[in-house]
C-alpha cells in the first residue's frame, strides 16, 4: 500500500474467482470500513463472468464463509464461490445405497468352498445338495 492510500484511508485487498479451467484475481483498494460485497461490486469481476449473481453470490475469506455485510481487512482476499455441481446430501444418501447393495451381495452370496471365490455356478449346486440332504 502506497503511502498516499494510507492517508486517504484506503485499503489493498483482493477479489478472486475460479472457475476449473481458469481464474481471476483482482486487487482493488477500498476504503476501510468496506463491505465484502462492496469490495466485489468494486472491482466489477460480475461483468467478467455471467454466472455470477451479486444478489446470492456465496462469499469467504481465505476459505472461510463469509456473510455480505462483513467488513473487510486490509491484505484480505475474498472469494467468491460457485454454486456445488452435486447435492451432497443426495450423494451421502447414493453412497450408502451402494455400500448397502454391496453388504447384501456378501451376505447372500457366500464364497465358494469350491472355487474360493464369490460364485454364481457352484451356488446352485450348493442349493440342489442342500436340498437333497434335507429330503433324505
């Protein structure tokens, strides 16, 4: 920070927003007191990127959520995050059906004395001797 900002009451911080195939940072000084979203509506990175929506934009500092109304600190750099691409509520939920299918397999498919291995042409053989044994 030039010494002229420091007597006009201004501040450096940094804008950025990333996207997976690129990024944008930009450093604007503000003045103390500035809002997070003041700060992004300052440095007019929303003009860059479309998908950007200054009204629910999602924002943190140095990876910590933040709300739109904190105050900035000198040397901050705020972010601004992309909505998530996969409900991870929904993904909890698929992954504890596949470890469910997966404990049922097992369960129902015991590995062969035979072939030492789960299998699916020596468990009928199994079944027919089983029943066999049971009518005799």
């Amino acid at each position: 920070m030039t010494s002229n900002a420091k007597n006009q009451g201004l501040m450096s911080v940094e804008v950025i927003y990333a996207l997976p195939n690129q990024q944008k940072r930009i450093r604007l000084q503000v003045k103390s007191g500035t809002t997070c979203i003041e700060a992004v509506t300052q440095s007019n990175i929303a003009a860059l990127f479309d998908e950007i929506d200054l009204a629910s934009v999602k924002l943190g500092i140095y990876s910590r959520s933040v709300k739109h109304h904190q105050v900035v600190k000198s040397g901050e750099r705020i972010e601004i995050y992309r909505p998530l691409q996969a409900d991870m509520k929904a993904m909890r939920v698929k992954a504890q059906e596949v470890r469910q299918r997966r404990l049922e397999e097992t369960l129902v498919f015991e590995r062969c004395n035979e072939c030492r291995r789960i299998c699916f042409e020596c468990r009928p053989k199994k079944a027919a001797l089983a029943a066999l044994a049971q009518a005799s």
